[in-house]
C-alpha cells in the first residue's frame, strides 16, 4: 500500500487544536502556582515548556495505535512515526516537541516557527523542519479510500444476442434516468426491468434455436427432399419448419412487446422530465398508475402470455 503522508492542513488543524489544549492546561496551572510562586516571565516560560512537554509526553508515547499522537492529531488523523520504524519515545517528544518546536521556535523570535510551518507545502514528503532533524514523518492514519467500482446500469451479459442485449442495456439505462427523477417509482421500475431481463433470456433461447437451423436453412433442405423423392424426411422437416417458423414469429413478438416497453419507459421518462418543477398531483398520481400497469403487463410478458408470445 502507498505511503499516505499527512496533509499540511491536518498539521495545521492538529496543531491549533493542541495549541487549544495547551493553553486552557496553562491557565490553570499558572493560576494556581500564581499567588504562591509569583511568577515571572522567565518561570512562566519554564512551567509552559514543563506543562507542553507532560501533554505530549503523556499523549505521543502511548501503545498501540495512539503512539505518536496527540489528542489534536488523533483528531485530525494524523500520527508522528519514526523513520526507524520503533515507537515514539519520551526522548523522540522531548527532542521534537518541547526542544525544536518549544524552545527553537522561542530562540528564533518566530521566523523559526514561520519556516517550520510552512516547510511542509515545500517538502516532497511533507515534512517539517523538525521532521528532518528528528527523522520522523507525519502520516494519515484515515481509512484508505476504497476503490470505485464503475457503475453499470445493467449487469455484463455477454450471453446475450446483440440486438437482445441492446434492448436491455436501454431499459436498464432507462431505469436509472427514470429513478434519478423519482426516487419513489424505484420498486415498480426494477420489477419491470426485472421481467424484461427474463423475457430477454428466454428470447435468448429463441435466437440460438432458429440461429443452429434458420427457416431459409430448412426450406432449402425440403426442396432438395423432395426432388429427391424422400416423402418420410419431407414430412420431417415440413414439421420442423412449422416449429421454425413459429419461434421466428415469437422473436418478432418479442422484439416488438420489447420495444413497446422502451417507448412506454421513455414516455415516463419525458412525463417526469417536464413534470419535474410541477406540484400538480393528480399528474403524479396518473404517472404512478402508468407505471404500475406498465409493470404488471411486463411482468406478463415476462410470464410467456399472449402478450409477448402470442399463439401463432
């Protein structure tokens, strides 16, 4: 897996965080060693760095998977690693945080500060100033993002007939744009493309049938039956044709309840279009009473009735 390093903004949001925590724990503190110290600058300073380094001490060397965080990286996702690989040690926080971040920074009257938190925007790992000396890195401790699948309408059905699976790739498709609009004809939507995938298996059987023997196919072989004075196989084939025939004038069936469905599908789509700013409900009624009858003729058609095989 890929290195993911911390952004600068997850740096930069971890850091006020702590900064908000150091301060309030700095208020206290110095609140209560006030009347009985009477502290100075310079002591002030020294129970700051004191108070700084008990924080990231006590947070950035915990086991497991916190090691190396503070409360304000935890939050932001972000954790401190050595580039050795072994853990955050008191040392690694006393050198990192309390000694370049606290004590460096002060030194340098900020242009420390500055160039430390800005390096990272700069760094092709990016790693501040103090990362570099210490030999530490700041990675995104965030689920990685997963993989998209890409998203197909219709299931791959290499089975299929082109000219079937055309068909059906348009309903699923249709499908898609029709529940984008109204999320509320999902169920109905689904049953009827449902049944046209089952209807489209079985005229998949229809279209392998007459494509192992077509009708020209058979006619061909009757006449040269019949100069060849072969009654019984005539007789044969005769019936073969009949069958033939009769699965030929189902597929035209079905390729013609199919596109029926399509227009009807496409004619929802359009009624939703241009419905779409309307709060006209009797329309809306009247569209879902379209596509529940359209479902309950598909789901017929998906049955092998008069609808889509009609008898011959």
């Amino acid at each position: 897996m890929a290195q993911r390093y911390g952004s600068w903004g997850a740096r930069a949001g971890a850091l006020i965080l702590d900064g908000l925590i150091v301060g309030v724990l700095l208020i206290v503190v110095l609140g209560l060693l006030e009347g009985a110290l009477g502290l100075g600058g310079l002591l002030s300073w020294l129970v700051s760095l004191i108070v700084l380094g008990t924080y990231t001490g006590l947070t950035m060397t915990r086991s497991g998977e916190r090691n190396g965080q503070t409360f304000g990286k935890q939050a932001a996702n972000i954790r401190v690693v050595r580039d050795n690989g072994e853990p955050v040690t008191l040392k690694t926080v006393a050198l990192r945080e309390v000694g370049l971040k606290g004590i460096g920074w002060w030194i340098t009257f900020g242009v420390g500060w500055l160039a430390d938190v800005l390096w990272p925007l700069g760094e092709g790992e990016k790693r501040s100033l103090h990362d570099l000396i210490v030999r530490t890195h700041v990675m995104d401790t965030s689920p990685a993002p997963q993989p998209q699948t890409p998203l197909h309408w219709a299931p791959p059905m290499p089975q299929l007939a082109p000219p079937i699976a055309a068909h059906l790739n348009a309903a699923y498709g249709l499908r898609g744009r029709i529940v984008a609009l109204d999320a509320s004809l999902a169920d109905d939507i689904t049953v009827i493309v449902g049944a046209l995938q089952t209807s489209a298996g079985r005229a998949q059987q229809l279209w392998d049938a007459l494509s192992e023997t077509s009708p020209e196919a058979l006619r061909g072989r009757i006449a040269n039956a019949e100069q060849a004075g072969k009654t019984e196989l005539v007789e044969a084939l005769r019936q073969q044709q009949a069958v033939n025939e009769r699965m030929d004038s189902q597929l035209n069936r079905y390729r013609d309840e199919f596109e029926r469905v399509l227009a009807e599908l496409e004619t929802i789509r359009g009624h939703l279009v241009s419905a779409s700013a309307s709060t006209d409900n009797d329309n809306r009624e009247n569209l879902t009473a379209t596509v529940r009858a359209l479902r309950d003729e598909t789901h017929a058609l998906a049955a092998g009735t008069m609808a889509a095989y009609g008898e011959v």
